[in-house]
C-alpha cells in the first residue's frame, strides 16, 4: 500500500471509524452529544464544541491547499469559533466536521506517493508527509481532551 493511502487510512481512524489507536474516533464520541453538552466548560478545559471547531478549522485550511489553494488558516484563530446557541448550530458543526474530516482523507489518499516529500506550501512548513503526520497526531491529542471532557460532563452534569 502506498504511503498516501495508509495516511487516508489513518486519517479515517482518527476521524470517522477506527478504534485501532484510541478505541474510538471523533464520530463516534461527538454523535450523540447534545449541543447543551457540547458546549459545557469545565474549569478552564476548552467544550467539545470548541474541540470540535478547532480540529476543522484546520481541515478546512488544509483542504484549500490540496485544492490548489493559498494556506490562509494562522493558529491565532484556531479557536474563534461563534456561539452555539441552538441544536441546530451543533448538528451544523458537526456535520461541517465530518464532511471536511472525508473530504480530507480523501484528498490525502488522491495525493501522488512522491509529493509526500515534497514542501508542504514554503519550506518552512516541512513536508507533506510531515503535516499531514502533524494532523493525525494533533487529532489524536484532541480527540483525547474530548473523551475525558464528555465523561465528565455525562458523569456530572447530564
């Protein structure tokens, strides 16, 4: 298997349908909250929204890049997501979410093996090889701050 289709695979993991690293993904644990939920703050831990907004803030960056685009995401703005007020705005988010996290994986598994090696927009930025990496290991970082947050607020607060 080439290298791109492994890393789609792995995308898919984190995102939509593994178990293999985590025992679960990001569909899994954010399907079934409510948008009450989502939104909880505990201490100074960030919501499962605002987890949720963050990791697509990202794919939807990346995504432009692999479309052809300029990179336009900066880290400042990572976590300027809008209120949520309504299920509705939840459900969107979500679903925003999930689509992006397909359509990244999809992106990532079209790529050519050798542009892997090649710099990720300025050299500065490494690979392709080493930000895609960079997604699913970030992804993974959050996917476990989400996990604990959501047993803490159906253990507490639900």
């Amino acid at each position: 298997m080439y290298r791109n289709q492994l890393l789609a695979q792995r995308l898919r993991e984190v995102f939509l349908d593994g178990k293999w690293i985590a025992n679960t993904n990001y569909y899994e644990q954010i399907s079934d909250i409510s948008w009450k939920d989502a939104i909880v703050k505990i201490h100074q831990l960030n919501s499962i929204a605002l987890l949720t907004f963050h990791i697509n803030y990202y794919l939807e960056g990346l995504i432009q890049v692999l479309n052809g685009g300029v990179l336009e995401i900066s880290d400042r703005y990572s976590f300027d997501m809008p209120l949520i007020n309504t299920d509705k705005e939840w459900s969107d988010l979500k679903d925003r979410f999930l689509k992006n996290a397909a359509t990244f994986s999809n992106k990532v598994a079209e790529l050519d093996d050798t542009i892997l090696d090649q710099s990720f927009v300025d050299e500065k930025y490494g690979t392709y090889l080493r930000n895609i990496e960079a997604v699913i290991e970030h992804s993974y970082y959050h996917l476990g701050q989400l996990v604990l947050i959501k047993k803490m607020i159906l253990n507490t607060y639900s």
